[in-house]
C-alpha cells in the first residue's frame, strides 16, 4: 500500500515538472528511491511467501511458521553472512560486467529493473549454493 501511495506521489510529482535529480538529491528523488524499495521489499516478500507455499503447503499461517521455523530469509540472511566477502567480490565483478557490456544511462526503466533483479538473483542464489554444499570460503 504504501509502495501504491509513493508511486501516484511520484507520478503527481513528475506531472507538475519536478523530475528526479540523484545529484541534487531532490524530493521526488527521495519519493522514487522510497517508491523503489518499498516494491523490491514488496516483491521479496511475494517470493518468500511462494517460497513457503512450496516448503510447507498444508495452508499454516506464514508467520506462525516462521516464528517455529527457520526458513526464508533467515536463511538467505544466513548464507549472505557465512560469505560475505565472496558474495560481495562476485558483486562488484557483475557490477563491472554490467558497466562494460550496456550503456547504463540510457537503459529504461524495466530493463534496468530487470538487470538488478538478474544480480540479486545471481548472488543469492551463489550464496545458497555454497550454504547447501557447506563451503565456507574465508581467507584469514
């Protein structure tokens, strides 16, 4: 809901010729990085929540469960944890990768969307990996 509110606020904004300035660092810059978030927070909780449709499909409330449990995103919090510098290496190394092989000031909106949420799918789904297989990689 709130996502909703800070998108329209955002539109209202842009209808009325105030456009996003990341350099001046203006309201509807602070209204879309709000409006951002709150959709991608939005969205992984659609994920977890499909997630525990799948792990535990007898219909039991979502949070009842996770207070007994730990799944989801104690989980992914977890995995990030045990590696964090190599989940934070591989991420630079996709930042790079993207800055060199797309021109990112002139990508649109959705493809930009989608590129981020490709690299976050990409380094959660690393650090799951080496959860599941037990790796740890430290290097002190």
């Amino acid at each position: 809901l709130a996502s909703i509110a800070l998108w329209v606020l955002q539109m209202v904004l842009d209808g009325y010729g105030f456009r996003v300035s990341r350099r001046l660092v203006n309201l509807p810059y602070i209204v879309w990085t709000l409006a951002y978030n709150t959709f991608v927070l939005w969205l992984f909780l659609l994920g977890e929540m499909a997630l525990h449709c799948f792990i535990n499909p007898q219909g039991v409330q979502l949070l009842q469960t996770r207070r007994n449990q730990s799944i989801s995103s104690e989980i992914v919090c977890d995995s990030i944890n045990r590696n964090q510098l190599v989940v934070f290496l591989v991420g630079n190394l996709l930042t790079g990768a993207v800055n060199l092989s797309i021109k990112t000031l002139y990508t649109p909106g959705p493809q930009a969307f989608c590129i981020v949420s490709c690299y976050t799918l990409i380094l959660v789904a690393l650090a799951l990996i080496l959860e599941r297989l037990d790796i740890t990689l430290k290097f002190w």
